[in-house]
C-alpha cells in the first residue's frame, strides 16, 4: 500500500511541478571594454543554489516558478550590480540580454587594484578562496591603500623595502637602497593599473616576496581594449594637470598586436610653494601570437621627468610661514628658481615568452634590461656659511638665544647691529614673508661669486666659487633574467617554480651642476685646512686637475656591483575543506663596491674591494579552512632571512669601502591569523598579527654642526673635527610589529554599503642595538678604524616612526543601477611617533668630557629629554563621486575626489630629529628653550586636495 501511495503521490506531483517550474533565466556579463566578465557570483535572493559565471561571462537559473526576483551580481574589482525581473508562467526561457558590470574604481589615481588572472584554470572547487588568496581586495586593504594611505599610513607598519614589486616577471626593487622607482613608468596608469597582489607575507605564484606585499604587473599588448582611450586629470596636488592618450590595435588575424601610449603630467608650481612638475611617460608594446600555446611580447617603457621638491623645517618655520612653506626656492632676476630638482631617465626593455607546454604546464620567461641616470641637484658651498633661509643662525630663535646687546652682522651685509635689533628684524621678515629673508637669495649668491679677485688655484687663473650647484647622479645598468614554471597535476593541486637572476650595477657620483657666475670649483675638503692640518685635503689624490667645471665629477664616485640568484618552488593543492599554499627561497647574492676616486683620508676609498656574499633560506605558507562557503579562517606564516641592502652593508660608501660591523642578514619571523565572512551582503576580515624581525642594520646619514670628533691621523697625531658629514649606525636591531585589523562592509541596501575599517598596533623596539659613529672628515678613529663604536643605544620599548599605529575609517557608498556612484569617509589617525635618534640615546651621551656621567643628571631629567617624539593625532573627510556613460561605442567616465574636506593643516606626516648637540649639558640647555635651535624637522599634510578625471574611449 505505501509503494502504491509513493507512485501516486509522485505522478500527481510531477505535473505540478513541470507547470510552475519550467523556467530557465540566463545571461551574459561583459564588463565595460565588452569582455566577459568570469566567475562572478550571482546569488538570487530566496535560493539557495547560486551561481558562478562561466568563462564567457555566462550563467543561467533554472526551474524558477513564476513570480518577482532580485539577483546580486559580485566579483572583485567590479561594482556589485542589483538586477530585479519576473518570471511568467508562459515563459520558458527568458534571456536577460549582455549586463555590464561597471568597475570599482572610484579613484582616478589609484594605481593599485587586482583582476584574477586570464590564465587561472582553478577548478570551481577552489572558486570560492580565489578572493581571499587575492587579500588586497578586501575591504581593510582597499582603504588602507586609498584612503588611509594618503595620509601616511603603512600597514602593520612594515617597511616598504620588505617587499616585491614586479613588473613583467623580474624585480623593480633597487638592490643599492631597496626601494622601487615608481616614476620609471610614471604616469602611464592605464597600462600598469591592474596589478595581481599577494598581501603582506602572504605566498605568491610570481615571488617569495617579504612582508610588504608581493606587487605583480603584467603589460600584454592585447590584453587592452582595442581602440583610443584618452585621459584628462587635474589636481592640486604635485602636479595640476595630466593627460594620456593610449591605443591598442588588438590582436590581428595574422598574430600581431600592439598597443602605444604617451603621457604628461606638468604643474608650473605644485601645491607646495616654489615646486614645478613636467613628466612626460611612453609605452610601447608588441605581441606576437604563433599559435594558441606560443606568445612573444616586446616591451618598453620610458618616463623622462624633472621635478622640484619641497624641504621639511623645524615648527618655529611653519609657525612663521603655513605648511605649503618650503625653503628649496628663491628669485634668481625676478623668477622662481629651486636648488633641489629631480631628472632622469631610465628606460626599460624588456622581452616576454608564454608558453603553454601541456595544457597543464605553462613556462613564461622574461629578460629586462634597465639603463640610464638619476639625478639630483643642491646647493653646495666652500668656507662660506650655510645659504639656507632654514639654517639655524639665519632664524629668528637664533638671534634670541644670543645676549640682547651682542653685537652681530646683519644677514647679506656688511653692517652690523645687535642682537635685540637683529631678532626684531628677522621675526618681522618672516611673519611677513620678505622673500629675501625667507627664501633663497640667488642674485645674492651671484654677487658673492663675482665680487672675488681672480686668483691661481692649482695653476688654473679665476674666480673658485664659493656657493656653486652639483648633481647627485645614479647611473644604472640592470639586468634581469627569470623563468615562471607552472604545473596542474590535477584540479587540486599545483606546482609552481619561480628562478630569478639579477646584475645589477650602478655608479654613484657628484657633478658640477652650476657655478653660480664663477669660473670652477675646488675639488677639495673645505674643512680640511681646520680639521686636518698637514693634509691634501683632495677628493681624490689621482686627479691633477682640481678645479672643476659644469659637467666634471667631484667629491666622490663609485660603483656598487650585485648579483643575485633566487629559486622560489612553491605547491599548492586543496584537501577537504582546507586549500594550502607552500612556498621557499634559496638565494645567493655577491656585493661588492669599487671606488673611482682616491680620498685623502681613506686608504681603501680606491679600488675594487672585497666581495660579500649572503646565502639566503625562507618559507612561507597559507593555509585556509573553509567552515562553509561563506566562512573562512586563514593562516599566513613566514620565516626568512634578507640579505643586506649595499646602501647598509657599505655604510660610508661615498669616502670608503668600509662595512657595517658584524653585519648578517635580517631574519623576519610573520604570522598573523585571520577570520573571513564573504557573503553577498557582508564582507569582513578580522586579523590578528604578530612580525618580529631580527639582525637588522640601519644606517643614518646627517651633516653635524658642532659636533666634536676625535681622530687620529697617519703619524699618530690627534685631530680634531668640529663640524662633518656623518654616518650612524645601529647593528643588530630588533623590531616587533604587533596588532589587530578589522575591515567591514555591509550592504544596508542593494545599493548603499556601509564600510569601515580599524587597525590598532604596537610597532616598537625589542633591544637596545649596538651603535657605531662614522665621518666623512675624520679618517681613522683612535681604534684605527673609520668608524668608532658608541656602545649601546637604549631605545627598547622606544615606538617606531613613520607610520600612525592606529587608524579608523568609516564610511558610506551609493552604488547606483544606473553606472554612478558617491561616497565620504572619516579618518581618524594617531600614535604617530618619529624614530629616535640613537646617538643622543648612546652612554656617550650622558658622559662629561673625562668619561664620566655630568654631575647630578636624574633619571627623571634624562626621560624628559629624552622621551619619544609622539606627534599629534588628527581627522579626516574624504568624498568620491562618478558617473559612466556607453553611448553607442563610446565609453565616458567622470569621476571626482576630495581628501580632507576641511582642510585639516595640523597634521604632521613624519619627520626626523636633527641631532647637532650630542652631550646632555648642550643638548638640555637647547631643549629647555621655546624654539629649540635644533628641533625636529617636520612635513605637513598639504591640506585639502582633489582629483578630477574624465575618460573617453572611442
């Protein structure tokens, strides 16, 4: 009787079932370039069974009874798009037509967001982590690069130079100083935009990486829209305006495709005062398809620019001038003229090979080569005082420390006044911005040129300048060799093989850049006559010819040399609910430093010196535990050590081949833990961390006023330096970065998102590292040696500078149907300390003349010295709007931003203490006054600014 029952039962309900649910819905996504958009997740509300778009950008529902529905279309880097539609009983098949997902970029200038790669054969069994492999997406990480970042946030507070950044598979990290030259391909956003990120530590396909993130762009000429697009930006930023035009011919039936682009950007002065701006940028890119397995691309890229910059200064300077002051500038005959201007241009080739072996064996192989010079100009000057309007004795605070009735010259002449008269003079100059007080006096300096008698120097007859300009120059050849090797053993699991090879050879030297009305300039010690009585006082002993002339070399010249080889496997592979990621390092690296130029103070200035070579061991693993399909935890370890930058293993390299004592390698030691919601309506990370890094060598580079510096010279013979170019070094340091995360974003409506983000750390110091001294001036130290060993320096459990290490967002975003947007957020940012400077922290410093402590110090007295700089906390209103147009084949988009609405001026983004008083009597004496003659040195937020961009592809 209950089979009898079930039969009947199932044939009465099929029917029914036929009648009400026979309808398959289906689309197509494209986004705005009408390519399809894949794996996008489409989730219709009231069903469970979602689903995910296809590599055409198709999916479909099926069996959908009639009745009213509303899908949610998702996927990274696109605005989410909220579709309503009916289904009716006498429909079958409903087609929804092609639907345009929009991208989410909100800012023009952004530079930095993730597309999942073309070539990604992930099964859909591995869909559902693709994102959160790809972290950068996330909502902390967005603000934080965008919003936060602008005003000097770095997250987790680690060092930029603890990272990679690559572009068409070799490394654009410079091996002298760690850094990335961002503007050897300034200017060209569209075509270096999309970047593949592997946040923080975690693993990456393309590299090891660091702690910094792994950053990886790719440049196929055919994988940009075909046809123009041009761009219009302006700004009140370092530059005002901007314009680029690309175009990209596609891929043609014979295999060929390329894509051009040109850019500038120019500002005939910037936000800040007295800044100019004109960058020009140029890409070129060819492919060549033979066959669906084999592609070749040709790429070169080349960013000219000149540039001035803007000078940090003390508080009493901004107090007197606003937070746009900037001491680099002055008039030269009634024109704007800068001492401090950046040029160069180092151009990049490069050549790519794609290979599809097997289709599950892909290997793509890049060759690079990087050349041409860096550039950057100063004002220099010989046994004449300081031209800096900024310089200590040309300021008001000067003039008050003296006795009131001193007598003392009035600046740029020859009268002399008082000291009352002289801090009177000076404060009405800078309050009321007399430019020949405040700024720079070119014409003045000029005079001081030609107003000297033409004397023989060196057997040379003329006028040796006293102020005259130089150019610091880097002069690089690079090249780089690396092979990706992919493998898909199967849909789970995957084999990768990433083997790098750098040369990498740079020139540093100094240039005459201009001699200000004089006819040369003396290669020579200005200091040496005082200093090192007896001596040549020669930049370099082998050169006959001392005075020197726009475009000679002077006062040093090396070059740095380092090869690098790197072997990265890495295995990745799903089981049960976990997906892992493996990765390791073995590399090697050989640095050496040959000197061009024989100083008078360095027997080893001169030369090829010895190699030192690092070996080098690192892995790093993620592991992902997939609770559901909308609940994930994830883990990210790292354990690596990085051989030192050549700028920290030759601390001094401008005057000797001298190394950083007991230098190795820094060992770095991350975690952190993660919890992850990714739902349609809710996305959310929750992050724990914890970064200890060990064995680190910082080098600190500043010209010291004052301070007194015993050497001995050849013969045994003391000398004494009383003002020097000096190096600080600290071995041995240990950091802790520790801390929480938390990003959110909630859909309160289909198309309104509530988003914030929190991150509170504690960055500090772990030890008190052993400090050495070095000058420029000296020569060997009463040790022998070119540098002398200050014991150690007491900044445990001082904060790390540089970043706030805490920082709050919140926000609201419209996401219109109808391709338009606006959102606003508020910022908040605090504990933001500068570093301390070691030497005034040393046991040195709290020692009399004889070596003993200073009569009656307290602790109570040394802390409140000494105590860490914190700088002031401080909020922010950001806006972002913008609206897009497809009309026909064109494609417009506007969109518009503004950074700190209300023009908050009070916030200090970093700074560095200046360190000239190195004893507690001296320095205690200049603390206790109302503007210290030596206080820090600050920059500013520049206040409010905007950015407004129209694109228009045809």
């Amino acid at each position: 009787m209950f089979k009898k029952l079930s039969l009947i039962s199932l044939f009465t309900l099929l029917p029914a079932s036929y009648y009400y649910a026979q309808t398959t819905v289906y689309a197509y996504l494209k986004d705005a370039d009408g390519k399809p958009v894949e794996k996008a997740e489409v989730d219709l509300k009231g069903n469970e069974n979602d689903v995910t778009a296809d590599k055409i950008g198709y999916f479909q529902f099926v069996d959908l009874m009639p009745g009213h529905y509303q899908m949610v279309i998702t996927k990274p880097n696109y605005e989410t798009k909220v579709v309503d539609f009916d289904v009716t009983s006498d429909e079958k098949r409903k087609d929804l037509g092609v639907m345009v997902l929009g991208s989410a970029l909100t800012g023009a200038d952004q530079g930095l967001a993730i597309i999942d790669s073309d070539d990604d054969e992930d099964s859909n069994s591995q869909a559902s982590t693709v994102g959160l492999l790809q972290s950068s997406q996330d909502v902390f990480s967005r603000i934080a690069s965008f919003d936060l970042g602008f005003y000097w946030f770095r997250p987790r507070g680690i060092d930029g130079r603890l990272g990679e950044n690559m572009l068409n598979g070799v490394s654009m990290v410079k091996s002298d100083n760690g850094n990335v030259d961002f503007g050897n391909w300034g200017g060209l956003n569209e075509i270096t935009r999309y970047p593949e990120i592997s946040q923080n530590h975690a693993p990456s396909e393309y590299a090891f990486g660091g702690n910094s993130s792994v950053i990886y762009k790719n440049t196929k000429a055919s994988e940009y829209r075909k046809g123009f697009q041009g761009t219009y930006s302006i700004t009140n930023r370092n530059y005002r305006n901007r314009f680029s035009l690309r175009y990209t011919s596609g891929m043609s039936k014979k295999g060929w495709a390329f894509t051009i682009m040109g850019a500038r950007r120019w500002a005939e002065e910037g936000i800040q005062e007295g800044t100019f701006y004109d960058a020009y940028g140029a890409y070129l890119g060819i492919e060549k398809k033979f066959n669906d397995k084999h592609t070749m691309t040709f790429n070169f890229i080349g960013a000219p620019y000149r540039r001035s910059t803007s000078s940090p200064s003390t508080q009493e300077v901004y107090n007197y001038r606003g937070v746009h002051y900037n001491s680099y500038w002055g008039y030269q005959n009634g024109e704007q003229r800068s001492e401090r201007v950046r040029r160069g241009f180092q151009p990049i080739l490069q050549l790519q090979d794609f290979w599809k072996i097997t289709p599950k064996t892909n290997l793509w192989t890049s060759v690079s080569y990087q050349f041409g010079k860096d550039k950057g100009s100063r004002l220099d000057w010989q046994n004449v005082q300081n031209p800096s309007p900024t310089y200590y004795r040309n300021l008001p605070s000067y003039y008050d420390f003296l006795n009131p009735d001193a007598s003392v010259p009035i600046p740029g002449g020859t009268d002399g006044t008082t000291a009352q008269q002289a801090f009177t003079t000076s404060l009405n100059a800078w309050q009321n911005g007399d430019a020949n007080i405040t700024q720079l006096n070119w014409d003045r300096l000029y005079r001081r040129n030609l107003d000297q008698a033409p004397k023989n120097y060196y057997g040379q007859m003329g006028r040796r300048a006293l102020y005259y300009m130089v150019n610091d120059v880097s002069d690089d050849k690079i090249f780089n060799a690396a092979t990706h090797l992919t493998h898909n053993f199967n849909d789970t699991s995957k084999f990768i093989l990433n083997v790098s090879y750098q040369n990498y050879r740079t020139e540093q030297y100094r240039e005459v850049n201009d001699l200000l009305g004089a006819d040369f300039v003396l290669n020579r010690d200005p200091f040496a006559a005082t200093n090192q009585p007896g001596k040549s006082g020669l930049f370099n002993e082998l050169d006959d010819n001392v005075t020197k002339k726009v475009g000679d070399k002077m006062t040093y010249d090396y070059i740095f040399r380092r090869q690098e080889f790197k072997v990265n496997p890495g295995f990745k592979f799903t089981s049960g609910k976990f997906d892992v990621f493996v990765s390791a390092l073995a590399g090697y690296s050989s640095s050496s430093r040959e000197g061009l130029f024989k100083h008078y103070l360095y027997n080893d200035s001169y030369g090829k010196g010895k190699n030192y070579n690092f070996v080098n061991f690192g892995l790093k693993a993620q592991a992902i535990y997939r609770l559901n399909g909308r609940n994930f935890f994830v883990y990210n370890g790292a354990m690596y050590n990085q051989a030192p930058f050549l700028e920290d293993l030759f601390f001094n390299p401008r005057v000797n081949g001298s190394v950083a004592p007991n230098i190795k390698s820094t060992v770095v030691n991350a975690n952190d833990l993660s919890y992850v919601v990714a739902t349609p309506f809710v996305k959310m990370r929750l992050t724990g961390f914890l970064v200890n890094t060990e064995n680190e060598t910082t080098v600190q580079r500043f010209f010291a006023d004052g301070i007194p510096l015993a050497g001995v010279d050849a013969d045994g013979n003391a000398t004494n330096v009383q003002s020097a170019f000096v190096t600080q070094v600290m071995t041995d340091v240990k950091r802790r970065n520790m801390g929480g995360e938390f990003g959110i974003d909630v859909k309160v409506f289909p198309t309104l998102s509530l988003q914030g983000v929190a991150s509170y750390g504690e960055y500090t110091y772990q030890n008190n590292p052993t400090t050495y001294f070095a000058s420029d001036a000296v020569g060997a130290f009463s040790n022998g040696l070119s540098y002398t060993n200050l014991g150690k320096a007491y900044i445990k459990d001082y904060r790390q500078g540089g970043t706030p290490q805490q920082a709050y967002s919140l926000g609201l975003r419209y996401n219109s149907p109808k391709y338009y947007w606006i959102g606003a957020n508020w910022n908040f940012l605090d504990d933001n300390y500068i570093d301390p400077a070691a030497l005034v922290r040393t046991e040195s410093f709290v020692q009399g003349d004889f070596g003993t402590p200073f009569n009656n110090l307290t602790q109570d007295q040394l802390r409140t010295v000494l105590q860490p700089n914190k700088l002031p906390s401080a909020h922010f209103f950001n806006v972002n709007a913008g609206k897009s147009w497809i009309i026909g084949k064109y494609y417009v988009l506007i969109s518009a931003s503004v950074n700190n609405v209300f023009d908050n001026t009070k916030y200090i983004t970093g700074g560095f203490e200046q360190v000239r008083y190195s004893k507690y009597d001296t320095f205690q004496q200049d603390y206790s006054r109302e503007f210290t003659l030596f206080a820090p040195k600050y920059w500013y937020t520049q206040g409010r600014s905007y950015f407004v961009n129209l694109q228009f592809r045809f």
